[in-house]
C-alpha cells in the first residue's frame, strides 16, 4: 500500500514538528508514506534515540498542541 499506518493500537507517532530540539522542524511528517515523496527521510535520520525515549516515558495525549 501507500500509506502505512501504524501497525498497531499501541503504536506512538513521534511529531518531530512540536520537539522544540529538533530544528527546522518537519512540517511534512509525519505522512505515513512507504517512500517520502520529498526524496528525503528526515523523519527517521533526525529522530534520535533520546527522543524516542522520552516519548516513551512520557504519558500519551495523542497530538500534542
């Protein structure tokens, strides 16, 4: 398929565009796509480790504002 959801109900979307760390900010992610139709995955190579942490241990409120 095009787009790919997450796989599962448990699944976490980290925004990149609200991370406040992570500069410029991705106003294009996230778009569930297989292929990134901007030619770069961004979304991915600047997401780093300790992100993913913290989204981890952070409670989940769906899309931050």
């Amino acid at each position: 398929p095009e787009h790919t959801p997450p796989l599962s109900p448990k699944a976490r979307v980290l925004w990149l565009k609200w991370d406040t760390q992570v500069q410029p900010p991705l106003d294009c992610a996230p778009c569930f796509k297989r292929e990134c139709p901007l030619g770069h995955l961004r979304c991915l190579q600047d997401l780093s480790p300790q992100q993913v942490l913290r989204a981890l241990s952070e409670p989940s409120t769906g899309v931050p504002t």
